[in-house]
C-alpha cells in the first residue's frame, strides 16, 4: 500500500507528463488517501480541473492514472455547478499536486 506522499509523487509525475495532451489546469487527491487513512481496499479520489472538459478525455485520464497509481482511481472533475458536500471535502481534505 502506498503513502499519501508515494501517490502525490505518482499524481505529480502524470501532470509533469500529460498537462499538456489533456489540457491539465489543476489536480490532486482527496478522500482517504489524503487524509492518511488509507486501507489495501482504498481507491484513489482523484480531482481535475481541465480546458476543455471532454468525457472521452477524462477516460483516458483515468485509465492512465489507474496503470501509474497502480489501483482503483475515482476521478471527479471540477466544475463551478459541483455538489457543495463534495466541493466541502475537497476543501477540507484536497491536496494539490
């Protein structure tokens, strides 16, 4: 199992990577991981914030991130209209890298 530091450096590595094919403005994680309190059954809370917001896009985003991180990754996208009870967690636990 990796530390919330391993995944940052993970995270990182993949926007030096791909910001630019993808239109990366932000990313970071939340949720367990964020918070230290990972577990071995814990997936990867991933938030992004892109150019040009694209479904096929984010596919490919998390399909890469799923292949470095080594695990499960939920990936959310960051949006002015998002649920203010997620946009409250990723306020309180977020971590950009």
């Amino acid at each position: 199992m990796k530390t919330t530091n391993e995944y940052l450096a993970k995270i990182r590595q993949f926007k030096q990577q791909f910001a630019e094919k993808y239109g990366i403005i932000s990313i970071g994680i939340f949720g367990s991981v964020a918070r230290g309190e990972q577990h071995e059954e814990s997936d990867l809370d991933v938030f992004i914030e892109l150019k040009e917001p694209d479904p096929f896009i984010m596919f490919d985003i998390k399909e890469e991130l799923e292949q470095i991180c080594n695990c499960k990754i939920d990936l959310l996208r960051l949006r002015k209209n998002l649920r203010s009870l997620i946009s409250q967690r990723i306020e309180k636990d977020g971590i950009y890298a």
